[in-house]
C-alpha cells in the first residue's frame, strides 16, 4: 500500500492599520476683464475701493478675503486675476485583516506576503480616499468661483463707472451721469 505525504496546512491571519492625516490643497484662477479706461495703476485703485466695500482687505497689489468655509479669494489688482484657493485636512483611519492557509513550515514567507498585501490594500484605499477629497475640493472651489463672479463683476462695473466719469471729468465739466437700471451709464459733459 502506498501512502501519499499530507501536507498540512494552518491558516494564517495579518491585521494592518493605518492612521493619516492628509492635506489636500487646490485653486483656480481666471481672469477679469476689465476695462481699460485709465491708466493700470488708476484702474487697479479704483477696483480696490470696491473690493474693501465688499469686505476684502487690501495688501499691495493683492486684494484678499477669506470666507467662512474657508476658501481665499485673492485678486491681483495690476494683473485683473481673480484666484480662489482651498486647503482640507482629513483624518483617515483604515484597517484590513487577511487571512489565508498555508502548509506547515511555510508560515514566514505566508504571513510576509499576507503583511504586504495588507499594506497594499491600505495603500490603495488611502489613495482612493485622498483623491475623492481632491475632486470635492476642487468641486467646490469651481462653485465658489461661479458664486463670486456676480459679485465681482458688480465691483469691476461700479470700478468702471467711477473710471468713465473721471475720464469724463478729464474732458471737461460733468453736467450730469445718470445709470439706468440695465447698467447702461450716460455722462453728460460740458466741454
């Protein structure tokens, strides 16, 4: 009678955890189109003192704001840009536990393989995660930026109003300006 060997085999377990704290950081730019009435340095002056009214304060050439969900809105005066900047920080706590059966003797190079797995498998998920705040940042950043564009434009309009009439007044006496309720302004100038 023949006897065939019996390999024995145990199973084997691995837990792996990993705690992070990712950081998440992204913004967009666009431009502002402003016109060019007077001078860059007038122009930017003027767009300044309406951005204050709104609650931006000014440093140098940058207007900035910062709003209650925490997004930074930075305007660069002498350039007409308009950036909006997002940062998220998020704790992740992931964990896996394999298991897997292995013949007796074999419990080393099993549990290492298992352990590597583990590690990849926590990887992955941690990277998945941090892309999905990412897009959600930068989601939101593109709200923001849709949001704020009638405000801006409100304050490039009345920065425009202000540049029209002082070059208006460059010409000669202003006898009147009178802004019609679509935004059309009309100067009357005496030369």
């Amino acid at each position: 009678m023949y006897h065939c060997p019996v390999s024995r085999a145990i199973q084997i377990r691995v837990s792996e955890s990993v705690v992070r704290t990712i950081h998440v950081e992204d913004g967009v730019q666009s431009p502002l189109e402003m016109l060019p009435v007077l001078a860059t340095d007038r122009m930017a002056e003027l767009l300044a003192a309406e951005l204050e009214k709104l609650g931006f304060k000014r440093e140098g050439d940058v207007a900035r704001r910062t709003e209650p969900d925490g997004i930074e809105i930075a305007i660069d005066l002498r350039a007409a840009t308009v950036t909006v900047k997002l940062a998220e920080d998020a704790r992740l706590a992931e964990s896996v536990e394999l298991q897997s059966r292995v013949a007796v003797g074999a419990e080393a190079g099993g549990k290492e393989q298992l352990r590597d797995a583990a590690i990849s498998e926590l990887e992955q998920r941690v990277e998945r995660k941090t892309e999905a705040l990412r897009r959600e940042v930068t989601a939101q950043l593109e709200r923001k930026l849709g949001d704020l564009k009638a405000e801006l434009d409100g304050a490039i309009g009345r920065a425009t109003v202000s540049a029209l009439t002082e070059r208006a007044g460059q010409l000669g006496q202003i006898e009147s300006v009178v802004t019609e309720g679509d935004g059309n302004v009309t100067i009357k100038v005496k030369l």
